[in-house]
C-alpha cells in the first residue's frame, strides 16, 4: 500500500483519500483481532500511538494536525512486520499482537482499579472530617452553653415550687398579700434552647418576693408574670397542674428559674470568643471539604 501521502499537503485530496484508507484499515484489523471497533489508537503528531480515540476523533486529529511521519508500517493497527532476512511465523506474530492487546487492555484495568481506590480513599477522608468536624461542634456547644449559664445568677439546683395552685389567679396581679413588694422590673422569660436560653415572653419579675401563692421560693426561683407571650406552646421550666405551657402562664402569678429571666436593663450577655471561633472552625472545615471534594 502506497504511503507517501502521509508527507503530502494535508488539504490535498491525496493526503484526504490516505486518512480514510488508514482508517478503514484500522477497522479492519481491530475487528479481526477482536476489537469491538470503537477505540483505537491515533496517529497524529500529537498523539503519537499512545491515546485511543474513537474514529471521529482520530479523522479530526489526522486532517488538522497530521499523520505521524515516521509511521510508515502500521504495526499498531494491525500491520505485520516486513522482516525478510528473518523468518518470522505468523503464529509467532499473532501472539506477540495477542499480548500487546492483552496488555493495553491490563493497563485499562489498573488505571480503573487505582482510580477506584483513589475515590474510596477520599470518600473515607471526607467521612472522617465530617466526623471529626461534628465531635468538635458539639463540644464547643457545650463549651458555650457551659459559659453561658455560668455568667446567670445559679445559686442552687432548681426546686420547682410543686403542688402550687393557680387557680383564681388569672387577672393581672395587683395585692401585695403575697409579698409583692420592692423592686419591680421588666423582663424577658426564656427557656432551655439547644445551644442558648430562648426567650418566650415578656413580663414583669418580683425581685423581692419570696412566696408564692403562701408556698416560700427557693433562693433560685423568682416570681413573675406574663404579660406579653412570644412562643405559646413553649413548656414553661416550672410547670404546675394548671400552668404547663407559657400560653397558660399569662396574667398569671408564676415560678421562674432565676437565671432563665433577664431584666430589660441589664446589659446582654458577653460570651467571650466562642462565637468567633465556633464559626471559624466550621468554614475552614467546609472549605477542606470542598477542595477534597
């Protein structure tokens, strides 16, 4: 077969007609050797025998960077060796052909295997971050609620004010048979959030009283009233048999953990750095993620 056009002009026919002769021989020979015919390798100057391309690939190459020169016996694409001085059985040379198919096709299979590995690697390293990355969240919380509630006036455990009746006490408090007396202030009522007390009414607290409906407080629990409510279905800390919901609780004497209530005057709490470095701690993390990913 005649292959001085692969030096010819590569906008000429002849060089035209050559391309297409290469790949129809290449289709054969693949086909012959048990190829399915979709992928062999290219050519080109750029190529250089060592990707495999599909036929359309290998034309566009072929016409727009051109044939490789020095490729004159297509041994690649099936083309035997002209070797006179030396006696050469086909058998010989179908199994050489035989192996290098075999071989390419070994490639294949570790390039898959090591790619595989590589994406269960960084699926277990991404795993492991995301693990990590929540065991570090939750002991911040912690840290942080830790703080929080260490800067509230805690004195004892909680003794919730049992069996205290609240009935008829529905209309906005005025005696001061209960010990309503001294300082009063506006307040905001809160109850256990998942990181922070969340705030679910407005009211007033007694600073100064120390019973409750003829039942004594204990130095931890402070008397108040609801007089705006904010969350209704929110479970008040101290529930009674008549005050279980903060709904319930409004216009209504009412027993509340002195470090869950803060004064309308009182500056807010400072929680030092933790917020900074909560956050600081969560992006750079997602950022690791997202550069492994």
């Amino acid at each position: 077969m005649d292959r001085d056009w692969i030096n010819s002009v590569r906008i000429s026919d002849e060089y035209k007609r050559g391309v297409e002769e290469f790949i129809q021989f290449a289709l054969c020979n693949a086909n012959n050797n048990g190829h399915d015919g979709v992928k062999f390798r290219c050519p080109c100057v750029n190529c250089l025998n060592k990707r495999k391309l599909d036929v359309n690939k290998i034309r566009k190459h072929l016409l727009c960077d051109g044939f490789l020169q020095s490729y004159t016996t297509w041994t690649w694409h099936g083309e035997l060796l002209n070797l006179p001085n030396v006696s050469v059985s086909k058998k010989y040379v179908r199994s050489t052909m035989d192996d290098a198919v075999h071989n390419d096709r070994l490639e294949d299979m570790i390039r898959d295997v090591r790619a595989e590995s590589f994406a269960k690697m960084m699926n277990e390293i991404r795993q492991e971050l995301m693990e990590e990355m929540k065991k570090k969240t939750k002991r911040m919380r912690l840290e942080l609620r830790q703080e929080f509630l260490s800067q509230q006036h805690c004195v004892e455990p909680l003794v919730s004010p049992a069996s205290i009746s609240t009935k008829e006490s529905c209309a906005p408090p005025t005696t001061s048979r209960e010990g309503v007396i001294g300082q009063i202030s506006q307040c905001e009522l809160m109850i256990e959030g998942e990181i922070f007390p969340e705030v679910v009414a407005l009211g007033k607290v007694y600073h100064e009283a120390t019973t409750l409906h003829n039942v004594p407080l204990s130095p931890d629990v402070v008397k108040i009233t609801v007089e705006k409510v904010r969350v209704a279905d929110a479970r008040v800390p101290l529930p009674t048999n008549e005050v279980t919901t903060v709904a319930d609780a409004f216009q209504t004497f009412t027993a509340w953990p002195r470090y869950l209530v803060r004064t309308v005057l009182e500056p807010p709490v400072i929680i030092s750095f933790y917020y900074i470095n909560l956050y600081l701690y969560i992006t750079s993390n997602l950022i690791q993620i997202f550069f492994i990913l």
